[in-house]
C-alpha cells in the first residue's frame, strides 16, 4: 500500500504543480525575468522620495504597526526571551528586535520582499545580532523545491548561495502564484504618481509664468514724434529704477505709454478636481485613510470609525507577514540557550480612539474657519 521510508533519506514535500525543471537547484536563467531588478527597487525609492504621500502612508503603517513582547510556555525562557528583543543589537546603531522590525516591515511595504541575517556571539551561546540586508546585496531565488527559497548573495565573483541559510530570514509580501517574487505595496502607482507630479510641475510653472508678475511699457509716438532709440532706452531706465526700488516708486513719463502685466488674462487651470482624483487611487492602493496623513476631505464621524477599523485589519496582516521572522529569530536564541518550546508573538492593542479623535477634531475647526469666513463675506457684501 505505501512505500517504506529509506533509511537515511529525508522526507522532502514534493509539489505536483510544478515543472522539473523548475524543482532543480540550478533553474536560475530560464527564469531571471521573475527576480525583482535593481531597476524596479531604485522606481520604488524614487517614488517615496517624489511622492510625499507615499512615503508619509509607508511610514505611518510602520508607526501604526505597534510593538511587541513574547510569551513561551516557561517562565525563565519567557525572561531570557524578552530580555532579548529588549537589548539585543539591531543593525549598527539601534538596540532590540523591533527596530529591527520595523526595518524589516519597511523593505516589505516597499519592495515587497525582506531579507535578514541573524549574527550569533563568539561562543554561540545566542543570538548577537540582528541585520536587516540590503536587497541590492542579496537575492532571494528558489532552490530545490518552491517551498524552500534560497538567499544568493551578490559577490564580487558572482551569484552564490549563502553557506548558513538557517541564519537568514526571508520574506514576501503578497507572494506572486509560481514565482519567488513578493509584491510592494506600491506596485501600480508609478503611472498615478507620474500624474500627480506632471500637475504639480504644470503648477509651479503657471505660477512662473503668471505669479511672478512682469510688465510690458509700450511707447505709441504721437503723428510726426521721432521716436529715438536714446528715448527708449531713457524709460526703460526709468521703468528699471521704478520697478526695483525699495519702497513704492512712481514711474512718470510723457506721451502715450500703457503697461500692462504679462499674462493678466490667462487664468491658472484648476487642479484640484484631477488632483483629488488621483490622490484617491493612491490613497485606496496604500489602504490608508485620508485623515490619517492630514487631508481634509468631507467625511462623517461614522466614515472615520469605518475606516479606521479597516486599516486595523490592514495592520493586523503587516503584522503576520513580519511574525514568522520574529519567531524564527527568538526561537534560534531560546534553542542555543537550551530551551526547545515554542514561541508567541504577543503583539499591543491597535486604538485609534485617538487618532480619530484628533483628526475629527481638526475636522471640525476646519469647518467652523470656513463657515466664519463665509459669513464674514456674506457681512461685507451687505
């Protein structure tokens, strides 16, 4: 009825879905096109540096996200266990894991995809250090089964596997069906926020050309005036003189002479219908609610408690995409300790009674500024 084991042998799972060739450790060219490109990554950072909002919603998630403690099912683990994600070293410069977190959750959001590295002390009698690898460095590939990614490190003498893997930590967010390739958060915004920077840009040069006020002086000469170049240049010296001064200057001159401002009758489009428009398609792709990241749009205090409990759900999924690294980094330290139980992630309360409140609130005072200044005009047309 079943096959006996072989002695010796390992029990690798076999997926049926997938090709052979695709279940071997070499299949690396056939499928480089599936491998997120430096390209892409540098897209993505320039977008958060182009984009405000973007990078605003990313770091609100990672604020909003929380911290967070550890629980075994022993006491003196569950000590030893905290007081690592407490002190233990994160990167060069921070101390405890959820720095490291946080670091960890942001490479997800934006490239959809996190290594890192556990360092361990001389004696290997515990965890160091924690490294959150820059993805330049490293690739994540698959190896001998697609349930099994490898990380390849980028040397100087090619691409080759890590030697310890069971030291590295990697993650995809929103993993793509048959790759080993995640997806950022971002992926299909670069055309909206190419958008949103052509207005902006159509904006700033409207402003340019018609904000910064310049004046045309034209001199019509009576019939039978000459009309000298020398008479030109005189109120044209003078015009200078009365445009740069100090203080407020007259210009006096003598004949016909009209000035009129250089594109007084063109008006500025206006941008806030587009504008609004594709802040909202950025807004839904991000899941972050508007009030969040300081816009004030039109909503009731029943739309702000909905979309607060919908971004609660967001964060709940960010946090179970980071909690397998966390698990995996505490247990490796609780294991070279000595301790073989399992580890959970016990993560704060999500409120944002506060925030609603606070945003609610600025809501509010927007309206009663703008009902005064309506009834104000509505005082000086009378």
């Amino acid at each position: 009825m079943f096959g006996r084991k072989k002695r010796g042998g390992t029990s690798k799972p076999l997926v049926q879905t997938v090709p052979k060739n695709k279940q071997q450790v070499g299949f690396l060219g056939a499928a480089a096109t599936e491998y997120q490109s430096r390209a892409e990554r540098a897209l993505y950072e320039s977008m958060r540096e182009a984009v405000p909002i973007i990078d605003a919603a990313v770091e609100k998630i990672i604020r909003l996200i929380g911290s967070f403690k550890v629980e075994t099912d022993n006491r003196d683990s569950s000590h030893i266990a905290n007081e690592f994600v407490k002190n233990v070293q994160s990167n060069g410069t921070a101390l405890g894991l959820n720095s490291f977190a946080y670091s960890y959750l942001d490479s997800l959001l934006t490239y959809g995809e996190a290594v890192g590295e556990m360092i361990l002390d001389r004696g290997r009698t515990g965890v160091a250090a924690v490294y959150n690898a820059s993805l330049n460095d490293v690739e994540i590939r698959s190896g001998g089964s697609p349930l099994s990614p490898v990380v390849y490190l980028n040397d100087s003498d090619g691409v080759k596997p890590v030697k310890n893997q069971s030291l590295v930590i990697c993650s995809l967010l929103n993993q793509k069906p048959g790759m080993v390739r995640g997806k950022s958060l971002i992926s299909g915004l670069p055309f909206m926020s190419e958008v949103l920077l052509k207005i902006f840009g159509s904006v700033k040069n409207n402003w340019e050309r018609v904000g910064d006020v310049r004046f045309a002086v034209t001199y019509n000469p009576d019939d039978g005036e000459t009309f000298s170049e020398e008479s030109a240049r005189q109120i044209a010296d003078e015009w200078k003189k009365a445009i740069r001064s100090d203080s407020v200057c007259d210009f006096v001159s003598v004949g016909n002479v009209s000035i009129k401002a250089i594109g007084a009758d063109a008006e500025i489009p206006d941008c806030e219908v587009p504008l609004r428009a594709v802040l909202e398609q950025i807004l839904s792709k991000l899941g972050i609610p508007p009030f969040l990241l300081g816009i004030s749009w039109s909503s009731t205090e029943r739309m702000s408690e909905q979309q607060a409990d919908i971004l609660t759900s967001e964060l709940e999924y960010y946090r179970a995409a980071v909690e397998p690294a966390i698990r995996k980094i505490v247990g490796l330290h609780l294991r070279l300790n000595g301790y073989t139980c399992g580890v959970r992630v016990v993560w704060d309360d999500i409120n944002l009674q506060d925030t609603v409140e606070l945003s609610q609130a600025r809501l509010n005072n927007a309206r009663a500024m703008q009902i005064e200044k309506e009834i104000g005009w509505e005082v000086d047309d009378d």
